[in-house]
C-alpha cells in the first residue's frame, strides 16, 4: 500500500502528460513561455485570482511577497509552529523576525486569539515591528480567514494565506484569497496538485503587487509599471530595477501542471469522501479524528488522527502493511536554529501537546475501498 499514489494519477492521463510533455520537447521552450502562461491563466481561473504567478517552489512563493513588500530587519512576522518549516523560514531569510503563535485543538491551524496576544505583545514591547501574517492551510482546510482578516486589517498587517498543503480548500465557499493579500500554493510531487519537481506560485488580486512579484522572480527584471514610469526603451529583461531572484516555473512542469489541474476538481471531491469514510469507521477506536472549520472545505492533503498510544498503534500498523507518517514531530519553534525566536505570551502549549499525539494515514484519490478498510481493520484491531 502506498502512502500517497503518484502512480495512479499518471495511469488516469497518462496520454495528455505524455502529449504534454512532448509539446514541450517539441518546441524546445524550456523556460516561461506559453506553457507557463496558459497555467497561470487556468490556475488564477480556479483559484478565483485575478494574478496567478508561478514561480520555482512553494518556498519561494512565500519569500517574493515579503521582499515586495520590503519586510526586512526589524520587522515582525507572525507565524504557527506547527507546520513544515518553510512556513516560517522564508522570514529570517529577509531578515525579520518571525513570531511564533500556537494553533487551534481541533483544527490545527492558527488560534486567532493567541495571533491577537502575540501581536499586542511585540507593540508592548517595541522591539519588533508587526507587519504580517503567515496564516497557513495546514494538511489541507483553510485556517480562519473570518477572524484572522479582522485581526490583520486591525493592525494594518499583510495577511498571507500559505496554501501549500491547502490550495484548494474554500472557507464558506470562498477562497483564502478573498480575506488575503496573496494566497502561495506548492507543486510539490506529494502536493495534491503536485508536478513532477518542484513548482510554486502566487496568486493576489493587487495588480501592484503582480507587478512586483513577476519583477522579483525573475532577477529584478522592469515591471510594466517601471516601464511606464520611467519611460525606458531597453528591453526589460536587461534593465533591473530591484534585486530579484531566479525563480521561473519551467515550462515542462506547467505544461504537467496544466492536465493535472483539469481533474483536480474531481480528485478533491474523491479525496472528501474517502475522509468521510475514515472519520465515520474510525471515530469510536481513535482519541480524535480530524474536525474541519465550520463552513470550510478540505483538500485533505493529510488525513491526519490523534492517538494515545500513537507509536505503538504506528508500529502495529507496519506489521500490518500500514504505512503512517508524523507531522510535525519536533515543532519550528523548539528547533535550536529557531528557539531564539520569540513566542506568544505564554508559549505554545497546545503545539507541544499535540505533537505527541498526532499521526497521519494514508490519503490519496485513488486509495480503494480495499485498501482502506485494511488501515480501518488494522486499527480496530489494535489493542494498545
């Protein structure tokens, strides 16, 4: 059994990736191009955005916006501590200070109360000044964006919705990006819309922003706002106005991308009913099984449940043919590169609890009924 099935995908269309992929070698147009731009199109139609820009990885899409909004040394950005740790490493990467904020008991994601502490906490003391949040989607339902935007535009902060895990997901059928200033995705293999590398993008409805976000993944190259600002005759790809980075979506994953995207809509709707059908047969035999936000929508990027006896119960699931992962054993704040970070007032309790408990299963669109009552009996079965 596979944790997460790649190979199931690629058998569904494998003709359209082999002819994208073809399209790409035949006309040799490895970088950018139409290929990139016609998913960027098909992706912000999706995704409800009126900018979608691909970048090189997911990491990236969170790092562009911070640069563009020139968050930098002295500067404070609040962030959870229970997620993968590109979420909160993209901060000191611009020089500023990531502030760690514990998450919710039963959704995971970000306690809007605790964001609210933390952020009077860093005023109080004036050390740091507060400019934005990473709020993220974690194992693939939407963070609550109703409470958060409130808290944001309370503050004047930047609110960045960090989809990597959750691009998909809708909050009372709407996207993070309608509370957000940008939403980030990954394309990640293991992603549930994945390529076959690595792959990102950011997507906003700030024309301004867009502007600066396609400057800055492309080495600082002149906007068209630059352009017709200053006037400038040279092509722009010579003329750099700010520094940037190196972060293009090649055309072969884009063009991969772009059939994936076409099925995805159906592979979300697998993907929630394959949960449903855990959550219902394994309720009475585990602490807890996952709760999504009231109003939310998951993509179930991780089916993930809490156990008492969590290592014992995953050693039974090995000899059982069960594979399991943990996210996040060891969360970033109790990290030695990232304890001299500061916390919320209080520090994360519910962070250091859960990660003791939490464990996640097998999750894919194409898991069969076979093979998930073979996880489902295994637990049942387990008597620890």
């Amino acid at each position: 059994m596979n944790f997460i099935d790649l190979a199931a995908q690629r058998d569904r269309i494998r003709p359209q990736i082999d002819a994208a992929v073809e399209r790409v070698l035949s006309t040799c147009g490895f970088i950018m191009g139409p290929e990139v731009t016609n998913f960027e199109k098909a992706l912000a139609t999706f995704a409800g955005a009126k900018h979608a820009l691909a970048c090189a990885n997911g990491t990236d899409a969170l790092l562009i916006p911070l640069r563009a909004w020139n968050i930098g040394p002295g500067d404070a950005v609040f962030v959870p501590s229970f997620t993968f740790v590109a979420s909160a490493e993209v901060v000191p990467l611009v020089g500023a200070s990531p502030v760690f904020v514990d998450v919710l008991p039963d959704t995971y994601n970000m306690d809007p109360a605790g964001l609210e502490a933390a952020i009077e906490a860093v005023k109080k003391d004036g050390t740091l000044k507060p400019r934005a949040i990473i709020a993220v989607d974690l194992f693939g339902q939407p963070a609550d964006y109703v409470a958060i935007s409130v808290i944001a535009r309370k503050h004047g902060l930047k609110l960045v919705a960090d989809q990597a895990q959750g691009f998909g997901c809708t909050l009372n059928g709407k996207q993070p990006l309608d509370w957000a200033d940008v939403a980030t995705a990954s394309f990640f293999p293991a992603k549930p819309l994945g390529c076959y590398g690595d792959g990102g993008a950011i997507l906003t409805n700030d024309d301004s922003l867009a502007g600066l976000v396609d400057s800055i993944r492309i080495h600082g190259k002149a906007s068209a706002e630059d352009m017709a600002a200053k006037k400038y005759d040279n092509d722009p790809r010579y003329l750099n106005m700010r520094i940037g980075v190196n972060s293009r979506l090649d055309a072969m994953q884009a063009a991969i991308l772009s059939e994936k995207l076409k099925i995805y809509p159906d592979e979300l709707e697998k993907r929630d009913a394959i949960a449903t059908r855990y959550s219902k047969a394994l309720a009475p035999h585990v602490r807890s099984v996952p709760k999504v936000i009231e109003g939310g929508f998951s993509n179930w990027a991780q089916y993930t449940i809490e156990h008492d006896n969590r290592d014992a119960l995953i050693a039974h699931l090995k000899t059982k043919g069960v594979p399991t992962a943990i996210y996040y054993p060891i969360p970033i704040h109790m990290q030695d590169v990232y304890a001299v970070y500061p916390t919320a007032p209080g520090g994360l309790p519910v962070t250091e609890d859960i990660r003791n408990r939490v464990m996640s299963l097998p999750m894919h669109p194409y898991l069969s009924a076979a093979d998930q009552d073979q996880v489902i009996d295994a637990i049942r079965g387990f008597n620890g």
